[in-house]
C-alpha cells in the first residue's frame, strides 16, 4: 500500500507540470449545467403540482356550472318563464343561484391564477435553457482559443474510469498508474463537455418549445377537459429529455472526484 501511495503521488506532482489540462474549466461548466437541470426540475415539479391542481378546479367549476344550469332549468319549469334575478318572490331560488354563480366566479379566478403561474414557470423554465446556451457558447470559445495541438493531447481515448474501475477482470497496478492512468480517464476533455452541454441543451430547447405551445388560455375550456388530463400526463413524462445522459455526467463527475480525492492523499 506504502509503494502504491508513493507511486501515485509521483503521478500526480508529474501531471500537475503539464499546462494542457483543462478538466477544472470543464468539471466546473458540468457543474454549472447540472445546476441548471436541477433548477428546471425543481420548476418542472411545481408544474406538475400545478396542472393537478388545475385539473382538480376545473372538474370542480365543471360540476358547479352543471348544478346552476339544472337549477335554472327547474325554475324556468316551475314558473313556466327563464328565472330572473330580479324576481322577489321567492329568495331562497335567488339565493342559490347567486351562491353558485360566486363559486363559478372564484373558481375561474383560481383557474386564471394557476394559468399565469404556468406561464411564469415557463419563463424560469427559458432562465435556465439560457444558462445551459451560456455555458455552450463559453465552451466554443475556449476550444477556439486553445492551441490545436494541446486541444488534441486532452481527448481521452481511455476507457473512463467508472467501467475500468468496476470492470471483473484483473488490471495490473502498474497499468492503473501508468500514463494513460487513472488521472487521464478521469479527465473530461472540453470537446466530450461541449458535445454533452449541446445535447443537453438542444433537449431542453425541444421540450420547452413543445411546453410553451401547451400552455394558452383556452386550455381550461369544458370542451377541452380530456386534453388537460392528457396534457398533464405528457407534461410530466418530458419525452424529449434524456435523464440518463444527464445520470452519465454526474458519475463522471463524481469519478473526478474521487480521483482527485484520492491523489491528494497520496
């Protein structure tokens, strides 16, 4: 174990006089956009709350509009006219009638109110696909600032560190601290960042293009009530997302971690 610190050690003083590693750049723009993705999960639960909500209140306002229309069928078949509001001679109908009409009022305010706050999250869900171009267009510019022959010794073409390390066959410790060792696998090269940060952010694009044309005022129309359960299931499942490129990034990151935790011991 003695000889495997000291050994490990040498790596590492050896590599840190090497001036071409960009990992701390692209760990943290991968940091940056697992924050993102984190915020528009975040937002993306509260919207899922939201639409259950608006479905529960819209079946409610459903209910209630039924139950005033077949009280108003009643009393225009009990007087042989349309009832009047105005009509004294009988409060308790006026009564009724008034109470269900205040609780369509209240229920559509809700309803209203729900509406903006979806169109609200849809403006935090752009605050974040912006972040996600930022850190796209940060990455482009530092590829095209590097020197192409330091751009080329930072691709990786070992295989990374999560499948070396939790493979079952035997690998030889002087393999693991050679030169294309554990640092080198834990590396992530600014051109594997850029090509995830662009996936990633044309996904979300897609799916936040796709939810914007979801969300419109007459979405909660009677006539429109299937769609909104359909809606909400969809909303939900984010099918342009793919969830495990983003899990791939973060075990990336972690290994990082761990190897440079590891390293500083040594």
């Amino acid at each position: 174990m003695d000889n495997f610190k000291k050994m490990a050690a040498l790596l590492v003083k050896r590599r840190q006089k090497q001036d071409h590693r960009p990992t701390m750049d692209t760990i943290a723009a991968l940091q940056q956009l697992d924050q993102e993705c984190t915020s528009w999960a975040n937002q993306h639960a509260h919207s899922c709350n939201l639409l259950a909500s608006l479905i529960n209140i819209t079946r409610q306002r459903e209910q209630t509009l039924a139950q005033w229309q077949q009280h108003q069928q009643h009393q225009t078949q009990l007087t042989g006219q349309p009832y009047s509001r105005h009509d004294s001679g009988n409060k308790k109908p006026l009564l009724a009638s008034t109470s269900l009409q205040l609780l369509v009022y209240k229920q559509t305010t809700e309803i209203e109110s729900i509406v903006y706050q979806l169109y609200d999250i849809i403006q935090l869900f752009k605050k974040a696909l912006q972040g996600m171009t930022t850190l796209e267009r940060q990455m482009e510019a530092a590829i095209h600032s590097m020197d192409t022959s330091k751009l080329l010794n930072t691709l990786n073409s070992s295989p990374s560190i999560t499948s070396r390390t939790d493979s079952k066959s035997s690998i030889p410790m002087s393999e693991l601290l050679s030169d294309s060792s554990l640092l080198d696998t834990a590396e992530i090269s600014p051109l594997e960042a850029l090509d995830w940060i662009s996936r990633i952010r044309a996904m979300y694009t897609q799916e936040l293009n796709v939810k914007q044309a979801q969300i419109h005022p007459s979405m909660t129309s009677l006539d429109r009530f299937e769609t909104l359960v359909d809606l909400q299931r969809n909303w939900g499942l984010q099918k342009r997302i793919d969830f495990s490129l983003e899990q791939e990034i973060v075990e990336r990151i972690k290994a990082y971690r761990r190897v440079r935790e590891f390293s500083s011991r040594a």
